[in-house]
C-alpha cells in the first residue's frame, strides 16, 4: 500500500524536480536547491579550471655548471590525484625553450649556443644539455627560459607556468688545484710512513684548556721573562753584536731553493711514534732540566765572565770570513757556498782530497799517469798519430777510386744513395743475397732451377698420350653440344657444335636467312615499281603538288585575293551593308579611347575598375602594412577606414627574424582607437619572449571599423636596437559600397 505524504516530504521534493534558478523563493523545494547546488558547484570547478587545478608542476634547480659537463634540467608535472601525468597527456609542440649566456656581465645572447630541445616521458618534460667547452668559458651565466607547455588533466587543458633556470658556469678544476696548492705548502703528512699523519699530530699540543701552540712555544717559552730569547739575547749581546748578520752567514733556510718548501719539511719533526713537535721542541730540549732555556741560562751567565776575554771582536771575524748574505743573487750563506752535501762524515776535505784529488785510481797521481801514457801511444811510430796519418793519406786514393765505380749517388735527384737505389727492405735477417737469391733465384719450388725443368716438361705436357690441354680445354670430338649461356666447364668442341647446329637450324640458320633476304629484295623491286608508276608514283605527285601551288597563287581566289577581301571587312561594315553594326563599333572603340586617355594606361584603368568591383559591400578584401619596432615607445596607425565603415574578420603581425641582445622592447599590442578600444593582439600575447623569429600573432573575430577609426600598434619599453620590420594583414569586408582600409 502507499502510504500518505506528509508535508514535510512534499517540501524535499522528488527526483524529477526541475532545478532552482536565482533567488530563494518560499515555492521551490530542497530537491530543486540541491539540483542548482550541483549546478552552480559545477559552473564555479569550471571557472576555477575545471579538473585542470589538479594538476601540479616542480621544477628542477638552477646548479652551478662546469665547463663541458651535460646537465639535466627537468619539469615535473603531476596529477594531485592520480600521481604522474601519462606522457600522451603531455603537450610540447608549442614549446618554446630558448638558452642564452651572459659574459663579463653582458647582455644575454643565444649567438654560437648550441640550441636547447626538450623531450618528454611520464610525469616530466626534460633535457640533457652538454655546455660545450668551445660555447662556454668559466665565469659565464647561464640562462633558460621555457614556456608553451600544455597537459590534459581529467579532460580539461592545464598550461604550465613559464620555468627559469640561470646560474654560473664553473670549473671544478679551479677549487683542486687550490687545494692542491695548498696541499703543497703545508707538506703531505698523511703519506708519513710511521705516524704523525696530520699537522695536529704533527704539532703535538696537549689537550689542555689554553694551552696553545703559541701560549706553550712564545708565552711560556720564548717570551719569558727569566729564560727567554730576549733574556738569552742580553747575555748573548756581551759576546755577540751582531747575532742577525752571523745568522745570515750561516744560512737563511727559508731561502733555500730546491728544498725544506713546505711546513713539515721546515718543522723538520722525525717520523718517530711520540716524537711529537712540542715533545721533541719544549719537552726535550726548551724544558729539559739538564739543557733547557733555564740551564742555558745560567750556563751562559757563568761563562760570560771566562769568553769575553778570549773573544772581544766578533765584528773582525766576520769581516775575515767575509759578508756572505750582502751577495746580490743566491749562495747567501758559508754553508751554500761550500755546497758540501748533507751526509754523515762527508766533510769537504774528505770530498776534495781524499776521494777526488788524492784517490789511488783517478787522483791527480793517477791522472797524470794516464795522461803519460796516451801522449806515448799518440806518439807510436807504428800505430800513433802520424802512422793513423799516413794510412789515411793512402787510403784518399783507394776511396775515389771506389766512389769512381759506385757512382756518384748524392748527386742524383731521388736515389742519392747506394742504400735507396737498391730498395731492400728494412726487415730482419733479409738482406739483399736473402731477397734476391734464397727467396727468389733459388727458391726450391719457383727458382731459376724449377722454372728450368717446368719449361724442359712443356713439350711432354703438351703433348703425347697425356694431351692435358686438348683434353681439358679443346674437348673430344663425341663432346656433346652445348646450349644456353657460355660457361667455364663446356669444351671448345661443345661450343663448335653449338654453333654448327645454330647455322643450320631451319628457322633461324644460314638457309632460313637467306629465304628472309630473298623475300626482302621481292618486297623492294614492288615498292620501287609503285613509286615510278605514272598515276599515283612520285612523279605524278609531284604534278599535283605544283598545280596545288598555282591555285594559291591564283590572284582572283588565292591566298593574296583572300587576304585582300579580309583587309576590306572594316571599310565594307561601315557602308550600307552594315550600318547599325559599324556604329556599334565605333561607340567600342570610342569608350577604349575614352579609358586609354583617362590614364594613358589600360592596366591602370583596369586595375581601377577591377579595385572598385572589391571594394562592393560583401567582398572579402585584404589589406597589408609594415610596422618597424626600432621606434621609441609610443602608438603607431598601422590602418585607417576609408570612404565607408568595414567588418574586420581576421588580423595578423609577423616577425622577421629573433630581436637584437640588448633590445629595450618589452611587449606590444595591437587596437583600435576606439574611446573604449577593440583589443586585436594583447600585451601578454606581444610579450617580447614571444617574438621570436618569424613568429605569427594572429586574431579572429567580429568588429566593426568605421570610417576614420585606426587600427594602430603601441610599443611597449623602448626602440628594438636595430631596424626590425613587421608586417601586418588584415581581412575584411566593405558594409557600403566603395569601404577599405588604407
């Protein structure tokens, strides 16, 4: 059974319930609401971008670039609901992805880059862009501009926002051979073969609150006030004025050329396990209890008294040793002067005289020994200098004599040599007996004595029993016929047969060919006897053709009296025969003259009334002007309706070729100037990233221009910098009779 509804069930309403449409009312029920709900929910997804504002893009970072490396630079694009966007999903055919470079601080440039082209898989657009070591120098900026990205997201077109990257162009290589130069400085601790593999070991400071290397070594030691340099140098000054120019002497080791140039090398610390810097420094020698700066001190102190009369003038001294640091250029030291190698017992006496000068096999002694000897041999009646001499002297004669039967090979313009002449090759164990006569003269098996014996068989060969070369080549006489193509197996006598049996063949032989000229020359004798025959031979012919000509010729109904009776139509339609249509004729060749003399241009004339036919109300017509970007900011006529208004249809602008580098342009735009303007191409649409080279702005629609209204371009920044000429078409109809666009 059904039940009764209730009030409150006829106020839901039911399924079939229209929609609600505006305001509330006090009539509509809650069915109808929901229905324009859904509705109005639907309209606002649709304003908002309807599933497009799913869609959700990331872009990867702008890294410094070394010099020659390949770079990924990449634009995620994802659906927040369903993850990664399908590549067919994914529109990259109006891309537009330019890579310029800036310079020293310059204007950016794409001239000598290599260009940048994107690609696509799921979920990203992307590219791996090599910067070429010829295209790019360190220091340089990069930079990457990418739009015209397009992806469907739930059925509705998302566009992607426009994606930049810039950064510098670096060279890894810079920061290494830093650190390499650093490396050098300090000295390579960590290739230490026993330990101390770092400067902090090297160093050895304790680990101890405040006490650092400088506090221990300066404060401490160094700079104390009881056993310190400065309480050392007093005592050391009663004996020593001039402690800096003795140190110079002895050797500035911070100068030194080839060596001690980095901190471990100066430190000089051994590579023993604890034998740290501050231990070997501070503990053994600066705090030793025994030899210490404290020990020293009062050792210095007592003996004062006991060196100042043995030694009162240091500065005499020096002067006898002589000033070895005022030397202009190196060896500033008696120690690098003497240049006696750092070795255990090698003194310089012992390196001068004891090993070199005084030594039993090449000593001085020695030497001189050696020297007797030699001047003796030299002196050799029988093999010395003038014996040598004398030989030479002889042997003058013996080699031109030689150099007569060689030849003079040097004299030659290739050959210059008896080695080149004779051309043996430069191979192992191969010389010219080798080449000529093992390998070739008397090879066992095509030497001089094999090829002997082969010619001594030829006559055996040939002939005889064997008959080797008849049989394989000239055949048997029962060889069957060969047929078909040649080849390398058929007998000479297979092919002789072959030819006998073609000659007599019945259809295609010699007899066949001789019934075939036979038939030939019966067929030539009729055709001779038809072309002599009196009535229709070539004689014959020729009579019809001469009378032929006499009747062309005739001068009452030949070719002339026909071209006379042509020439005289004119004069014959004016008279009586045909006056009405001579009148006609002469009001036509008046209205030519008319039009001639209008202009004195029948193809101006023509091109006038031609022009005024398109300008009739309905027909499509085109107009086209040139507009030049090298102009200051402001707005430029680039059409003007004439005589009657016009129905613009369609407009375009396009460019010619890429904007200059240092362009001052940032958009343009194209209106009319209306008091409320009909806008054609837009500034973001005229942006200058958009006019690139022969790019097209184009518009489609309806307007109206009346007669006066401009249509103009504003220039939007500054001039271009250099002459960059558009060209802009429109299309268009004439609503009155004789409406254009000038």
């Amino acid at each position: 059974m059904k039940y009764p509804e209730t009030q409150s069930i006829v106020d839901l309403g039911r399924i079939d319930t229209p929609a609600a449409t505006g305001a509330v009312t006090d009539t509509d029920k809650a069915m109808a609401y929901h229905k324009q709900n859904v509705t109005n929910t639907e309209a606002i997804l649709v304003m908002l971008g309807g599933a497009a504002i799913q869609m959700r893009t990331a872009q990867s970072i702008s890294a410094a670039v070394e010099e020659n490396a390949l770079q990924q630079f990449s634009i995620a694009i994802m659906d927040v609901d369903t993850g990664a966007v399908a590549s067919a999903n994914i529109d990259i055919t109006g891309i537009s992805a330019v890579i310029e470079k800036s310079t020293g601080g310059g204007a950016f440039s794409a001239a000598g880059l290599t260009a940048i082209t994107f690609g696509k898989e799921n979920g990203r657009v992307f590219v791996d862009y090599q910067f070429k070591a010829a295209e790019w120098t360190v220091g340089d900026t990069y930079k990457i501009v990418v739009t015209g990205i397009e992806a469907t997201v739930g059925g509705d077109t998302a566009y992607i926002p426009a994606m930049v990257w810039s950064n510098f162009i670096v060279e890894g290589a810079d920061l290494k051979t830093a650190v390499d130069a650093i490396q050098t400085d300090l000295g390579d601790f960590s290739a230490r073969v026993q330990n101390l593999k770092s400067l902090l070991a090297v160093l050895g400071v304790p680990d101890a609150d405040n006490d650092t290397l400088y506090k221990l070594v300066y404060t401490d030691m160094l700079a104390h006030a009881d056993h310190g340099l400065a309480n050392l140098k007093i005592l050391i000054d009663a004996n020593q004025t001039d402690l800096n120019s003795l140190l110079a002497d002895v050797g500035d080791f911070s100068a030194r050329t080839n060596n001690l140039k980095s901190l471990l090398a100066v430190l000089g610390v051994p590579d023993v396990d604890d034998g740290t810097l501050y231990k070997l420094v501070y503990t053994d020698m600066l705090a030793s209890a025994a030899h210490g700066l404290a020990a020293l001190s009062t050792d210095i102190g007592t003996a004062t008294s006991a060196v100042g009369g043995v030694q009162t003038d240091t500065t005499a001294l020096l002067a006898d040793i002589g000033d070895f640091s005022g030397r202009t250029y190196n060896l500033k030291s008696l120690m690098a002067v003497l240049g006696v190698p750092d070795a255990d017992t090698d003194t310089l006496y012992k390196l001068v005289y004891t090993d070199m000068l005084a030594h039993g096999t090449h000593g001085l002694a020695a030497l001189d020994a050696d020297l007797t000897t030699i001047i003796n041999d030299l002196a050799n009646e029988t093999d010395g200098l003038g014996a040598l001499k004398d030989l030479i002297d002889t042997a003058d004669s013996a080699i031109d004599a030689v150099q007569t039967d060689l030849g003079n090979f040097s004299g030659q313009t290739y050959m210059t040599s008896l080695l080149t002449a004779l051309g043996i090759p430069d191979t192992d164990s191969k010389p010219l007996y080798t080449v000529l006569v093992t390998d070739l003269l008397g090879h066992a098996t095509h030497g001089l004595v094999q090829l002997q014996a082969d010619i001594a068989a030829i006559p055996t060969t040939m002939v005889g029993t064997d008959n080797a070369f008849l049989a394989s080549v000239g055949g048997a006489l029962d060889d069957a016929a060969a047929s078909g193509a040649v080849d390398d197996a058929t007998t000479a006598v297979g092919y002789i047969k072959q030819l006998v049996t073609l000659l007599l063949d019945g259809t295609d032989g010699l007899a066949a060919l001789n019934a075939l000229i036979d038939t030939a020359t019966t067929d030539i004798g009729t055709a001779n006897t038809a072309l002599t025959e009196g009535t229709y031979g070539l004689s014959a012919l020729q009579v019809l053709i001469a009378a032929l000509q006499t009747d062309l010729d005739n001068g009452t109904d030949g070719l002339g009296a026909l071209k006379a009776l042509l020439d005289a139509i004119p004069t014959t339609m004016v008279g009586t025969d045909d006056a009405a249509l001579a009148t006609d004729l002469a009001t036509m060749q008046g209205n030519v003259t008319d039009i001639l003399t209008d202009t004195g241009t029948a193809g101006v004339v023509l091109g006038t009334k031609v022009a005024t036919f398109k300008r009739l109300a309905g027909e499509i017509q085109m107009a086209e002007a040139t507009v030049d970007l090298n102009q200051a900011a402001a707005d430029y006529d680039v059409f003007t309706g004439t005589t009657e208004d016009c129905w613009l249809i369609g407009f375009s602008i396009k460019m010619p070729d890429d904007l200059c580098s240092d362009t001052t342009l940032t958009s343009i735009s194209v209106q009319t100037d209306d008091s409320t303007p009909i806008e054609l191409i837009g500034v973001d649409a005229g942006a200058v990233a958009n006019l690139t080279a022969e790019a097209e702005l184009t518009w489609e629609g309806k307007c109206r221009i009346n007669a006066g209204t401009k249509i103009q371009l504003t220039i939007a920044g500054g001039a271009e910098g250099a002459e960059y000429i558009t060209t802009a078409t429109a299309e268009y109809r004439a609503i009155a009779d004789g409406g254009y666009l000038a």
